[in-house]
C-alpha cells in the first residue's frame, strides 16, 4: 500500500476562534434551538407542567390527612419541597428521550460533520433544560403558595433553596443525557425512566419522614440524593421536617450541594465522552 | 488545485463479521462530480460517512481536501458539508431557524445569518414555507433545505448520499440543477446514488461499488466500452420473420445474436456501427423482412452493472422503477 502524500497546504483553512469561545458560542446557539423547540410544542410543555402540580394537589390533600410530619406542622408545608426535587427528577425523562431523538435522527449528523465544539449538543440541551426547569419552579411555587406553603425565613434563603433544587436538575439532566445515549432507542428511554425514579422518590424524605420508616429503610432514605436536596430546601425555606440525629440527617445543608456536584462530574464527562463515541 | 480532494486507500470497515468495506480504493479530482453508484448495502454510505468524519474506520486511509480525516477531522469539518439519505436538519424547528441555527453554529454573527438565510430560501423557493416546520415540508422541499444548510458556507467538497431517493421526478430534476450550479462555483462533489440515471446525468466520472469496493470506474461512456460498445437492434414487423431476420443480424454482426419474441427485438454487439446499421437494412430490404425499427445504440448503464457485478443493480429495483420513474 503506497502513502498519501499530504501536500502543504499555502491556503489555510478559516481560523479558528479560542476552545473555549467556541464551546460557549456553540453551545448557546444549541440551548436556542432547545429552547425553540419547547415554544414551537407548547402541548409537551403543559403536560410537563401537570404532573407536579397535580402532585401538590393530590399528594397534598390526600396524603395529608393521615400524614404525621415529624415535630409537628403542616403537611403540605412538608410536602412542597419534596415535590420541587421530585419534579427535578421526573424531568430526567424529558431531558433523556430529547437526547435520544435527536442522535436518532439525520439532523445530529449534520452537526456531527460540522466545525463546532462535541460538547455543543450535550451542554446546549443541559441548559435549556435548565431554563425549562426555572419555568417549572416558578409554576409549582406559585401552585405551593396557593395551597397554603410558605416560606419562613425571608426571601433570601427561599431563593437559596430554590438554587439547591435546580442544582439537582443540572446533576439529573447530566444522568438523563448518559442515559438518553445509552439507550439506543428513543421510545424505551421514557419507559426507563419511571422504574428508577419512582423508588428514588419514595424511598427518600419527599413523603414520608425517614425517621418514620424501620432503620435500614430510613437509613437509605436519608442518604439518597434527593433527600439530602429536600432536607436543606426546608432548612432553608423554614418548613417543617427536620431530620433525625444521624451525621447524614445533620449535613444535609452541605450535602444538598456535595451530592448535585459529585454526580454532575461522574455524568457530563460519561455524556460527552459517550457522544464523541457515536462514531463507532 | 489539481490535488485530489478524496483519496482513500485499502479502506476497510467492518460491522462485527460482516465487512462493510473491503479494501476500498478511490480517488475524487477536485472540482468534479464523481458518482458513487451501486446498489443497497454495497457500502456507499458507510463510505461516505467516513470521509465526513461521522465514522471510524478499521485499516487504510483517507484525505479529504487534503487533511488526514483521523488526524486533521475538526480541519476536515471546515471544508465539507454532507446531506444525507435522510434529510439531516431539525424536523421541529422551521426552515428559516434551521438555517439560522446551522449560520451561528458556522461562527456567523447573527446579521450575516440571517441575511444568507433569506438568500438561500429565495434561491432554493423556499421563501414561502420558510416559518412552516421542516417536519412538515414535503419529501422535496427537505431535501431542498438540507442542500441549503449545506451551502450556507460554500464547501470544497460536498457529499451527497443518495440526494434524490424518494423524490418525485420533477423534485429530482430541481435537485439535479441546484446540484449543477454547486460544481459550477468549484465545489467537488461525491454523489452516492443507486440510479444509474442520476449518475450518468451528474457525474464526469463513476465508481461502481458493489460489496465494499471498487469494481469498476471511468465515464459513463468508458463504462458502457466495457461490456463491448454498441448494439444493433432491429424490431421486426411480424414474429414469422423474426428467425430470419436473426440469422441475418448474426451473420453481419458475426456473432450470436439475442432474440427477445415478446418484443420481436433482436439485438447484437457491432464494432463498426455506421457500416453495420447499412449493412442490416440493406439485407432486411432484400429479404423482405419488414422492421419496424431498427437502431444503434450503446449499453446503458443497468447493462453495465449487471455486466461487471454479475447482479442486477439493485434487488428492488424492479419495485422502484414502478415508483420513481427514471427522468
């Protein structure tokens, strides 16, 4: 086999801006056309928005007649944090089935073959996806406030808890992305993701007090993730349920952000390295 | 500017045991359109896909506008554009974000986006459905975006897979012009098609593939050459003549010649054509055999291929025909 041989090119190719310019640029333009999408599908958006809310309702006035909150108060007032983080992960679904169409489709192709930073797609759908969870809160305080749910500690700390919560949405949107580009088929990934976020939620503090549930169980609860977000937004917004005695129950405030971070940086680079690797 | 803008040596590619390509040779000159013909599964698109950096490959090589597509990809992305079998823009947004979208992901600012936008809707007629979601367009006009997304930067080389597969012949036919106008600015172009049509009408010079290489390339006029030039044929008036008449036509051409009843058509290979076009209707006039036509006229390239693979075309082609009228 003879080598090719590479002529010295005099006319260079157009230059190229800085690395991090171009991710930043790339990946903004991506989070528009994400963005473009929710506006040009306002029907996915309502049905998005319906779960959650008929979540604080339902769980709300149903479980909340028979619920005992630990050190006495509101259940509803207990239950609204938890549902904000609840929210967060469902929205893994949402974040997993839109990566998974989109690699299934000609248009990634495009980008694929295109000068622009292999991040792009990932991170421009981990913001949208932020910004889409910033409407989501936004709907489901305001349903809160009509329920009865308060914050008690001045809007500085609100707007903190609110912070913690959308920082679990990063760190979902991060596994919910890995997952959308493991799972080859767009259709599956939505049926996936209920089984492993439905026992995250119940085995967590979102409904029921770990303290309430026999050790081991509560034990486990009081270390998932999501309850360590929901235990710190109620510290913080001064709502009832603060835990039990254990170091985990103590340190949820700093493990609210710990968790978020830790899983955000064994996911993104898992996503984007996989990415990269579409090309087989 | 005479270096080849694709060259690919002993390329090969396997998908677990089955080998999409086995030692694929080729080599594009800039500035042409080179037609990559062969039917489903010869790995026209796993081929092309490797030359857009979409896809690793197992052993050989490839520059593409002279880079290395392994080393120097993110150079390669620069000068290439690719629209796909499937038409590769966003289905939900509409043709104008879509173009817009692909302008700012180019490094153009958000001005000069809009303003090539505009021009490529007016020039591909796409102006009218420029705020419809691209999900909505017709198999067309898709394909007409995808091509404009493709030339928001004018590319040195441009790939086409399949540019035309499903199209309506009057869409292939618009296709095939924007096509034209596209090398007429220097663009090269690698055009993967199964239609022998497609490629003898775009392209200066055809690869014929067939199971992961190479089995024959040159000018559609070179290919026709190779499976032995011209044929006479003459169609007889009555079927009562027609043994006669084959007789004859095999003697002049001095070779067996191939008798089709159904269609009263015998045709034969001819070396000198004028000569044997004189020769045919002078002994048909002295026998008396009435023809009702009788012409020279050379293989096409369906003969071509079914020459050189051994294979018609394509295994649906008979469906596709019924389909997709040839232009």
């Amino acid at each position: 086999m003879t080598t090719i041989e590479f002529t010295d090119r005099r006319v260079r190719p157009p230059r190229r801006r800085s690395r991090r310019d171009q991710v930043i640029r790339h990946g903004l333009a991506m989070t528009k056309r994400n963005l473009a999408h929710v506006i040009r599908s306002p029907e996915e958006i309502a049905i998005y928005f319906s779960v959650p809310i008929m979540s604080v309702l339902v769980f709300g006035y149903v479980f909340g007649s028979g619920m005992m909150v630990p050190g006495d108060g509101s259940y509803r007032e207990f239950l609204l944090p938890g549902v904000f983080a609840m929210s967060m992960l469902y929205g893994m679904g949402a974040t997993a089935t839109a990566i998974s169409y989109d690699v299934n489709r000609g248009v990634v192709d495009r980008f694929r073959s295109m000068p622009i930073a292999r991040s792009a797609l990932v991170v421009g759908r981990s913001a949208a996806d932020l910004v889409r969870a910033l409407l989501e809160m936004t709907a489901l305080v305001v349903c809160g406030l009509l329920v009865g749910w308060q914050w008690h500690r001045g809007i500085g700390n609100a707007l903190l808890a609110v912070g913690l919560v959308l920082l679990l949405r990063v760190a979902i949107t991060w596994i919910g992305i890995y997952l959308g580009l493991v799972v080859p088929n767009p259709d599956m990934v939505g049926i996936i993701v209920f089984p492993l976020a439905f026992p995250l939620t119940a085995v967590s503090n979102v409904f029921v007090a770990p303290e309430l549930m026999p050790g081991w169980l509560g034990t486990i609860a009081e270390w998932n993730p999501l309850s360590a977000t929901v235990a710190g937004a109620r510290e913080l917004f001064g709502n009832p349920g603060l835990a039990g005695d254990s170091w985990i129950a103590q340190n949820a405030l700093p493990m609210a952000v710990v968790w978020p971070l830790v899983l955000t940086a064994i996911f993104a680079p898992l996503a984007v390295r996989r990415y990269k690797r579409l090309s087989r | 500017m005479n270096e080849p803008a694709i060259v690919a040596e002993g390329l090969r590619k396997r998908y677990g045991d089955t080998p999409a390509l086995d030692g694929f040779d080729l080599t594009v000159r800039a500035g042409t359109v080179h037609g990559l013909l062969g039917p489903n599964g010869a790995g026209k698109t796993t081929a092309v896909r490797i030359f857009a950096t979409l896809l690793r490959f197992d052993s050989g090589q490839v520059a593409v506008a002279g880079y290395d597509v392994t080393r120097d990809a993110e150079t390669v992305r620069r000068l290439i554009a690719l629209t796909g079998q499937y038409a590769a823009v966003d289905e939900i947004l509409s043709g104008r974000q879509n173009l817009l979208l692909f302008g700012q992901l180019l490094g153009l600012s958000r001005r000069q986006a809009r303003q090539r936008a505009d021009e490529l809707l007016e020039q591909f007629e796409l102006t009218d459905v420029a705020t419809k979601s691209a999900g909505q367009y017709s198999g067309g006009l898709r394909r007409r975006l995808d091509l404009a997304a493709s030339l928001i930067r004018t590319p040195e080389v441009l790939f086409l897979d399949e540019p035309t597969t499903g199209l309506d012949p009057r869409s292939r036919n618009r296709l095939w012009d924007a096509v034209r106008s596209i090398v007429s600015s220097g663009t090269t172009v690698l055009l993967t098609t199964q239609h022998l049509d497609e490629a003898d009408q775009l392209a200066d010079r055809i690869s014929v593939m067939d199971r992961g290489r190479i089995v024959a390339e040159g000018t559609a006029d070179e290919l026709k050459a190779v499976i032995g030039g011209d044929r006479i044929e003459v169609v007889v008036h009555d079927l009562a003549d027609l043994p006669s008449a084959a007789e004859l036509v095999g003697r002049i051409a001095a070779t067996e010649p191939e008798i089709d009843a159904e269609l009263r058509r015998i045709s034969a290979p001819v070396s000198d054509r004028v000569a044997a076009l004189t020769d045919v209707v002078r002994a048909l006039h002295d026998s008396g055999v009435v023809a009702e036509d009788i012409g020279l006229r050379r293989p096409t390239l369906d003969e071509a291929f079914l020459h050189l693979t051994g294979r018609p075309a394509s295994d649906q082609r008979a469906n596709d025909e019924r389909e997709e009228i040839p232009v």
